[in-house]
C-alpha cells in the first residue's frame, strides 16, 4: 500500500502510546528476558517507620538487597504506584508528579552493571525504538569526601553497547547516588537516562557542554542503581553482602518522551481533566491546572490508602496536597463545585487508563472525602488571603525580602494554610519565607500545646482514627491467636490498617483450612469478651526482649522501648496507640485469607 505523507501524519498522529501500552511492552520486555512480574504494593509502607510514602518500587523489597529477605527470584519487574512529595515546589513543570507509576526491574545477586546496561539500551532503543541521538546517560563522578569512587565501569559500558562518550555526563552525589531516603536504606551509584525534548537544530550539551536537566533534558529512566552499600541512620554506609541492580522508569515521562509531548499533562492520564476544567473556566493559567490534576490524582490513591486528611505524617501530607489544589482552583477563579467533577473525573479516568488502584472505597466516598477537606478549608482560605494581603501591604513585616516568619506561622496555625502554601504565594510576589524559621515555631507550639502527641503513631497504620486504633489492637490479638492455632513459629510479616479493616501477613506455607480460620477467629472473639485492659510500659530494649514481648522491628528500636499486654495472652513491642480495653473492639470478623508471597499468607479482617 502506497502512503502519502498525509496519511503518514495521521498514523503518527492516532498512534499514540497510551499507559496500558507502555506498562504491556515493559512487563513483557522483562519477561521476555527471564524478569518474574511480582505484585505491587500498597502506597502505605509495611512496618517501614523510615518512610511516609511507597516512593520507588524497590521500597517495598528493600529487605532483598541486604539479604533479610528471600527474594521470589533474582530477576524481576512489576509497576508500582508511588507517592513523591519532596520535590512539590517544581509540580507545575512538564515533567513533576507527586504520585507516578513506577516501571521498575531488578537483579537480586544476579547480573550487576553490564546485564543492566544491555538490557536498557536494548530496551530504549530496539524495543521501543527511541532514537540513539536523543538519549543521554548520567554517570556517577564519584565523592572524595565520603570515599565513594567514580562509576567509570558504568562510562565505558554504555561506550560498549553504543551510547557516544559526548551523550555521557558524569554527575555528582547529591544527583547519582540512590537511596531510598535519609533513614536506613540500601543505595548505590546509579546510571540515569535522560531524553532530549528539544528540537535538534538547538545547540545541545554536546556543543554548549551545559547538562540543562532542568528544562531541557527529562530523566526517563533511571537505568541501574547499582546497590552496593548500605545507608544507617546516622549517614554511614556499610558494604552490602552482594551487588544487586535496582532500576525505576516514571511511566508517565517514559510516555512523554515516546509520544514527543511538551509535558506529562498531554497523555490520556491527565488531559481529560485538564479540558474538564477547561471548559469550566476558559484562559486559566496552565501551571495552577498542572497541579490541580496532579494534586487531586495523588489525592484518590492516599485517600483510597486509608489516610485521613490531618495535621500529621501522612495525613499532613494529604492536607497539604488537597489544600494547595484548593486554592489554585481559587485562584483561576473557578466555582467551588468544580472540585468534586475534577475529583470524579479523576477517579473515572484512572480506572480507564487501567491505572486505578484496587478501590478501598466507592467513588462518591472518595469525593465526599475530598470536598470535606474543601468545606473545613474554604471559609479560612478566603480569609488567609486577607490576612496576607494586608500583612505584606506593611513594609515593616518584610526584611530583606523575607516575611515575618509569625505570619507564615499564624497562617498555617489560625487559617490552616501549610507552609508549602504560603511559600507559594509569598514567591508569587517575588518575596521569601524561612522555613527554619518555621520550623522553630512550630516546634515551640508543639511542645507547649500539644506535648506527647506530637509523636503519635508509627505502627503500620495510615492514621489514627478511633477505628483504625481499635484494628490495631485487633492485629495483636490476631497475631497471638494466629501462634496458637498454627504453631508459635508463626510471625508477623507485616500489618496494614486502613478505617476499614485490618490487613496481616504471616509466615505460613499452605492456605488455612476452614477449621484453622473458624478457631482463630473464635479465640480472638473469645479474648475480646473477657474485657482484657490493654496495658502500654516503656522499658529498656533488653528488658524488653527478656519479658517475651514479640516485636518485628527490633534493629529500629532505640533503647527505650514500648511493650504492650493484653491480659496474660498478647505481649508486643509496639509503638501504639491502643485501646484502653478490649470490650470497645466488639465483633472480629476474618473476611479473606490469600497468598501474600511465597511462604507467606495474608488475612483480612473487620471489626463489626
Ligand atoms: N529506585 C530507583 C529510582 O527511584 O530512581
């Protein structure tokens, strides 16, 4: 068939790839090369007080790379949804997202730096056929300071398979070092894929030398974290006992950088709400839409976790997101109801994008969930703003530049504005905010007004509703009764709370019989009818681990530790919170018992 070039324009122009595409030809590329898919992972870490947010796909594997925990092979792929909060300040770009979903592929103990390199290149360029001239890598420069040497096996790799030395660039620690995050975390040098937006008649980096990773060159992929070492809490890093390649591609950059478009925002995942909004409110400003629809979208997967908007951790976090969309809907001047369409449309998109979680809740659950965030804060917004305006009017009330920092705290303690907010609209009149300065304050007003419960939970759950503190309780006496019934070598693997129900994996080879289950749940029943008190005691480590108490995360506990009883049957070590008395959980009700992972089992249970 003879194609005009008008023809040729329409392919290109129909032939978009589209989510589900990218997420097919990735998982089957890693099949295809021996990767075994494993399932994804809740946003909401397991036992993992290191980490607010699943943030990269190997988060919820870190205990494969030190060795504490069997892997289900040595080469394998999934995609995971992941929450990113660190970098807020840039969403609005093209290429920021608070929530993506992750392509990620690792090597446990199996092939390390060649295998991973050969496999990108064949993937980026001859499966997805992206051309050579367009991709540069990163390499690590190495960081005298903390003997870290420079990756230049990595450099002459990437000559071998056929990348040019004048695409390298060699980039320091604080942009080539990988770890999870500042608590203890395995890590390494990494090798990062960028793609170049720009058209090539532009002078590139090959010319200017000038590595513009901010605006022009988007990171893609980043192609091996070559995991080598440790990370402690207290910065140090200790060799790991065998190299293992942990590697993680933003899907929605991956389909920016394949259809040549001028942002993410252009894919199926976010245009149909961006038109939404569009159609509602003509000439709006394109970076206060960008992160409306990032915002909202991040929204429905934390609110779907369990987490309730509040002033704490994850919480916070959802605050602070719901917020921020908030007021730039206010500020294109769109109507209030405009949110829960955006919200709505959200939720219907993700699901057809084959990007939707598995639900928690229905869909009016969610937007009712979202738009009580917006009731509580609408009235205080519109009168922040007041408040800013005036105050910023004084001249006196700015130094150098820089606003009283009792401003930026009033507004975040009266008007509930988070720091971020403020931070926004103070740069929006080219003025500055000092977050030490903030922080100070905030730290003041904790400890005056709120002592103890600025720690709060740390325990698996995703808030610290009276609910969620009742199911907490629950998985104790779930735990206990689980040693009884199948043998005291059953042990906690990890533990999941949402306001609904509660979520426990053990060590366990085979399913449970009907029986096993019957019993579990009689004896938990059974535990709570005799009204146990729960008691909480704060002693040391040791004393603690001579008392019997059973406790999963012993490496992270500092000296002085919590142990909670119930009655003579449950004894933990456990951060809290709890109930004061078993008579307020009432009815325990088992509703699934599955495979987690190999050798583990999972049960699901509600309290009624
Ligand atoms: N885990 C690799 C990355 O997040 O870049």
């Amino acid at each position: 068939m003879y194609l005009t070039k008008f023809d040729i324009r329409i392919i290109i122009f129909i032939m978009k790839y589209t989510a589900r595409e990218v997420k097919e030809i990735f998982l089957n590329f890693f099949q295809k090369n021996n990767h075994k898919k494993i399932k994804n992972s809740s946003i909401i870490p397991e036992n993992d007080d290191s980490l607010l947010f699943i943030n990269a796909g190997m988060a919820p594997i870190k205990n494969v790379f030190t060795g504490e925990q069997i892997p289900e092979s040595k080469k394998m792929c999934n995609i995971q949804t992941c929450i990113r909060t660190n970098d807020i300040d840039s969403i609005g770009d093209m290429h920021h997202l608070s929530s993506f979903c992750m392509l990620g592929s690792w090597s446990i103990g199996d092939y390390f730096k060649e295998g991973a390199i050969k496999l990108a290149y064949d993937f980026l360029v001859n499966e997805l056929k992206i051309p050579k001239k367009k991709l540069y890598v990163t390499v690590f420069s190495g960081d005298s300071k903390r003997n870290l040497p420079a990756d230049e096996e990595s450099e002459g790799l990437w000559q071998e398979v056929g990348v040019e030395k004048s695409h390298i660039v060699r980039k320091p620690f604080e942009d080539n070092f990988w770890r999870m995050g500042e608590g203890e975390s395995p890590c390494g040098p990494c090798t990062e894929v960028f793609f170049d937006t720009e058209n090539e008649k532009i002078k590139s980096y090959e010319e200017t030398g000038f590595f513009d990773d901010k605006n022009r060159y988007i990171e893609i992929w980043n192609a091996g974290v070559f995991m080598q070492y440790l990370q402690h809490e207290d910065g140090t890093y200790s060799k790991l006992k065998m190299n293992s390649v942990d590697t993680g591609a933003g899907m929605e950059r991956m389909i920016m950088a394949l259809n040549n478009f001028k942002s993410v925002y252009e894919s199926e995942i976010f245009m149909p709400i961006i038109q939404l909004i569009k159609n509602n409110v003509p000439n709006c400003n394109e970076k206060s839409l960008r992160i409306i629809v990032d915002h909202i979208r991040s929204s429905v997967y934390i609110i779907n976790a369990g987490v309730e908007a509040g002033n704490l951790k994850r919480g916070y976090i959802l605050r602070q997101l719901l917020r921020r969309a908030i007021r730039h809907l206010k500020s294109i001047g769109a109507n209030e109801t405009l949110l829960q369409n955006i919200a709505r449309s959200t939720i219907e998109n993700l699901d057809k994008c084959g990007l939707n979680p598995d639900w928690a809740f229905t869909k009016e659950e969610i937007i009712q969930k979202i738009t009580s965030e917006q009731e509580k804060f609408s009235k205080l917004l519109v009168s922040g703003l007041k408040t800013f305006e005036e105050f910023i009017a004084n001249k006196n009330n700015i130094k150098n530049g820089k606003i009283n920092s009792a401003l930026v705290f009033k507004l975040y303690d009266t008007f509930g504005f988070p720091f971020e907010i403020t931070k926004e609209l103070a740069n929006e009149k080219g003025l500055k905010v000092d977050d030490k300065e903030f922080n100070e304050l905030f730290d003041q007003h904790k400890n005056i007004s709120k002592g103890e419960t600025g720690k709060v939970f740390k325990s698996g759950l995703a808030d610290v509703s009276e609910q969620t503190i009742k199911l907490h309780t629950a998985t104790h006496l779930l735990h206990s009764a689980l040693k009884k019934v199948l043998g005291e070598n059953v042990n906690q693997k990890g533990s999941n709370i949402t306001p609904e129900r509660l979520r426990f994996d053990f060590n366990f080879e085979r399913k449970l019989t009907d029986d096993e289950l019957m019993q579990v749940e009689n004896l938990v029943n059974n535990l709570i009818e005799k009204n146990l008190a729960v008691i909480c005691e704060e002693m040391d480590y040791e004393k603690a681990k001579k008392s019997g108490a059973i406790g999963l995360f012993q490496n992270k506990y500092g000296d002085k530790v919590r142990v909670y009883s119930i009655g003579e049957y449950s004894k933990e070590l456990c951060s809290g919170p709890h109930v004061e008395n078993t008579k307020a959980l009432g009815k325990f009700k088992i509703t699934k018992e599955e495979s987690s992972s190999a050798g583990v089992r999972r049960i699901k249970a509600i309290l009624q």
